[in-house]
C-alpha cells in the first residue's frame, strides 16, 4: 500500500493541490464545493476552517483521506 502524507498551510495551497493535484473526480460535488471554499477564503470571504472542512469531505469522498 502505497501512503503519502500531504500538509498544507493555506487555503491557497489546498487550491493548488485541488487545481492541480487533484486525483479524484473534478466533476465531484465535493470537489466543487472544496475549490470553491479554499478560493473563497484565499479571498477572505469564508473562514478558513470552512475550507479545510470543504477540502476534507472532497478527500474523503474520492478516497485520498482516511
């Protein structure tokens, strides 16, 4: 089994993974509503805990995060 521990610092850098990373469906509800939140906070409209929750249920869901 192959594991790969990934931390991120910013909601940017969560986008950047989603953007160009990603290995789950793009075309996922999650994965939508996850790049939504993390631009949104990088611009300062959401909190950034409401993108790492976003982000968290896109992994979960395309199987990345346990």
């Amino acid at each position: 089994m192959h594991t790969t521990t990934c931390w991120f610092g910013s909601a940017s850098q969560a986008a950047a993974v989603l953007q160009n990373n990603w290995s789950g469906s793009k075309s996922d509800p999650a994965y939508q509503a996850a790049l939504t939140a993390c631009l949104e906070a990088v611009n300062g409209d959401v909190p950034g805990y409401m993108a790492r929750l976003a982000f968290e249920k896109a992994a979960r869901d395309a199987g990345v995060l346990r």
